[in-house]
C-alpha cells in the first residue's frame, strides 16, 4: 500500500465514520503481530461480554521501532455513553493484557475521540509499511434493535 492510499483510508476513518473513543495500547512484554490480532480479538469479546449496544472497533498493531514488537491503536465506535465505554475498555485491557504469573505494567491511554482531530490519519500512518496488521471488528447483540 503506497503513503498516499494510507493517507486516504486515514481521511476516510476521520470523516466517513462517527467514532467515539480512541485507544492506545503497549504491553511491557514483547508482543509479536500474531499476539496482537489475539490480543484485540480477546479484548473485544471482553468489552463485549453482556453489552446491550452495538460496537464497531477499527484497530492497528505497529512495530515499536525495528523490533519485532507491536503496539495497538484502537478506534471504537458505540452508541452508548461514551464515559460507560471508556470505562469497559479500560477494565477489559486491564484484564486481558495481563500474563498469568507476571506483573507488568500494561500502558493505555483511552480518550473521548475528538472529530477532527486526525486519529483516523494517525493510526494508519505505518500502512505503506510492510508487517502492519490492521481490521475492523462489526459486533452487533442479538437483542438489539
């Protein structure tokens, strides 16, 4: 994918859809892209877990320098209230990103998404680089209309 194109999906996510929280997660462990698709998928269905609203999450893992370890960046969008939303995120990282017999300090940092302030153009920066892994996550509850 060429610096234009990455430039053009960023404008897309900025403009076309509503977002309501930006994310960005660092593990202190290494975390390869593999782990990272994991890692999101595992986080979602966490905040997901007995959530009466829908949630569409656009999310990208991003090489820390030239090491083999990725970050996240997260883009969530729900119609619920946007403070109710930060608050799952942040709980189901806190308990997702944990390694059973480890301590480590997990870094987030989860805001209300500012319209116009770019996170879209943001996190998909890195797409003209190979090993970028990125996708969107549609969730939608059965019970809701």
């Amino acid at each position: 994918m060429s610096y234009r194109i990455s430039q053009e999906y960023g404008a897309f996510l900025d403009n076309q859809l509503d977002w309501s929280v930006f994310a960005t997660f660092t593990t202190e462990y290494n975390l390869p892209r593999n782990s990272a698709r994991m890692l999101i998928e595992r986080l979602n269905k966490q905040i997901t877990k007995g959530l009466k609203y829908p949630l569409n999450t656009f999310w990208v893992a991003e090489q820390n320098g030239l090491s083999n370890n990725y970050h996240l960046h997260v883009l969530y969008y729900s119609p619920m209230d946007t403070k109710e939303l930060i608050s799952r995120v942040q709980n189901a990282w806190l308990l997702v990103s944990k390694i059973k017999g480890v301590t480590c300090q997990n870094r987030f940092d989860i805001r209300e998404y500012l319209k116009g302030g770019h996170a879209g153009s943001y996190i998909t920066k890195t797409f003209y680089e190979k090993d970028v892994e990125y996708d969107f996550i549609i969730y939608t509850p059965n019970d809701y209309n």
